[in-house]
C-alpha cells in the first residue's frame, strides 16, 4: 500500500469536510517512511502509514469523524452516567449526549477547532481551552502535540488550570488501528492487564473489576479476534520498569501495530465497530482507547486526577508499528 502524496503539504481543508484543516506529518526516521494526518476538529489522528503499512483506520473526507475515530477525550473519557456528577455538595449536570444510555460521552472538546500552537515537518501542537459552563464550572487550557518518532508516533496531552478551584480532569484517545489490509477478524489482540471492569446495560462500570484468569477476557498472551464483539475496560495494566504499558494487534505473518501509554494511563477500552465507515466501505474496526481513567470517573474517582489552580499534568502515549522480523 502507497502513500497517497496529494496529503503531503503541510495542512490543507478539504472541500466540504467538517473536520477541518489536515495536518499532515512526514519522515524518514531509521530509514523508515513515516506519514501521519490530524485533523483540526478534536485535534483527532486520522492516519498514520509506516513504510507504506496503514496503521489508523480512515474515512471519507465528507463527513464527521465516525464513532469518535481518532478524538482527544478531555476532561473526561468514555462517559458520566446521567450526565450528573457532585462536587463539593452540589449537583452538577452535564449536557446528555450519549441520549440512547442517558449519558455525558467523550468529554467537551471532541466536536471543537482547536487551533495550531506549534509545528514542524514531524510535529504538530494543537491547543483549545475549556471554558467554565453548566455541569464542569472550571477553565482549563488544554494542548495535544503529535511527533513522528521512531517505528511510530507520540503523543502528548497538557493540561493546565486555568481557575481558582481544583478541577477534576482524565484524558483519553479514541484511533482505531489496524495492520495495513488485514481484516479484523483475522488479528490477534493482545491486552496485558489483570482486571476487567463489569458494566451494566448503560455501560457504567458498577464497581467489580474481575481477575482475568481463566475468562474470555483473558488477552495476556493473545487471542485472536474473530467475531468477538467487545467494549470492555481492564484494568492493573501489566507495566515495565519505567511504569509503561504496552498492547497489540497483530496479523497473521507477526506484524503488530502496537499501543503504548506511560504511567498516567490506568485503563485501556477495546470497541469493536460492525461497521466503521472506510474510504472504500464499510470495514471492522477496533479501536484501542487509552484512559487515565475509566467510565463515570467523576462519580467513582477511579483514576480522577484533582488538578490544584495554576497546576499542569502532562500524559503521553504512542502508536508502534513492529515488523514481522521484530523491531529495527
């Protein structure tokens, strides 16, 4: 699969597309092509190419970014059951936008232009700001820079508060990845965690996280994917020593596009969509979401981060792509 060299300017907007401006990122690094594409609205990956191998899924240029491909997720992940959480005694009420489940889904910032705050050929800083409103009454300014780095790309969210009152904050991402034309069904997934999180029918965790020993949420060593259908979290995510977590998908000859994510991350979501929207068609797809904290963290603080006034936190992750003869 080629690199289609139309993408490679520095940004462009294609005509009649919601997404605006593309920032493209292009490389060679260790003798590798590299090759990635954010977009303006949510600051979101649409494409990452490896020496040719497409390791984020795409879509049409003509509409919106299809179940949240490829979107930051601040200040909060996945979702706040009934949009109402309580802070300091009073209730607070997040807009429901997620109305099948009655939920808040995917933060604030997932349908806002952020704006470009720094660039070079292989990087590109996005920024937008998070103003005090009903149901998160906090000012935050918000940053993501994507990098080409080695075998892959980097990514790195800063958040910053901007008010006189600690805010609750978590972070999470949304690509959908793939090795090159491999159908999903004919991967194998690999999550290196020791806990799942057990939901009810609103997709809010009701506070077991089982040992995965011995279920069919057991992904240590891999599992091939077939017609699992999942949208699951684990949890007590399998670390090195310098507190990285690192999961997979890989095809059949061993090639793997590989998800990593630093200390911040607690928490790693699995979606299978039936039928995301690709260029060509409808195609399987899986996204692989890292979280610093899970659904309804507001309510049940699990990895909620309490960010003091004036206070920073930055958080990063990454995508790899590891050759079928391992890593160069």
């Amino acid at each position: 699969m080629t690199v289609d060299r139309r993408d490679e300017r520095p940004f462009m907007t294609e005509q009649g597309s919601p997404m605006g401006e593309r920032f493209v990122l292009a490389g060679t690094i260790a003798g590798r092509s590299q090759h990635a594409v954010v977009n303006q609205v949510g600051a979101s990956l649409r494409r990452l190419v490896i020496d040719g191998v497409e390791l984020v899924h795409d879509y049409p240029g003509n509409i919106a970014a299809p179940s949240a491909a490829g979107v930051v997720l601040v200040p909060w992940p996945n979702r706040v059951a009934g949009g109402t959480w309580t802070y300091e005694g009073a209730e607070e009420r997040l807009a429901v936008t997620e109305p099948a489940r009655g939920n808040a889904i995917h933060g604030l910032l997932r349908h806002s232009s952020y704006r470009e705050v720094g660039r070079t050929e292989g990087s590109v800083v996005l920024a937008a700001d998070i103003s005090a409103a009903p149901g998160y009454p906090f000012e935050l300014a918000t940053s993501v820079r994507y990098e080409l780095v080695a075998d892959g790309l980097r990514v790195t969210h800063r958040l910053e508060n901007l008010g006189d009152r600690k805010a609750p904050v978590a972070v999470g991402a949304h690509p959908y990845l793939r090795v090159g034309d491999t159908p999903a069904a004919d991967l194998k997934l690999l999550v290196n965690a020791e806990r799942h999180l057990e939901v009810d029918g609103s997709m809010i965790p009701t506070g077991g996280q089982d040992p995965v020993a011995g279920t069919r949420y057991d992904y240590r060593q891999g599992r091939p994917l077939n017609d699992v259908a999942l949208d699951d979290t684990w949890s007590e995510l399998s670390r090195d020593p310098d507190g990285n977590t690192r999961h997979s998908l890989e095809a059949p000859d061993g090639s793997r596009v590989e998800l990593h994510m630093d200390a911040n991350y607690g928490f790693i979501q699995v979606f299978t969509a039936p039928a995301f929207p690709g260029p060509s068609g409808p195609v399987r797809a899986v996204a692989m979401e890292p979280m610093t904290a899970p659904a309804n963290a507001f309510n049940n603080g699990l990895g909620l981060r309490w960010l003091a006034p004036g206070e920073v936190w930055e958080s990063s992750w990454g995508i790899r792509h590891v050759t079928a003869a391992g890593p160069r």
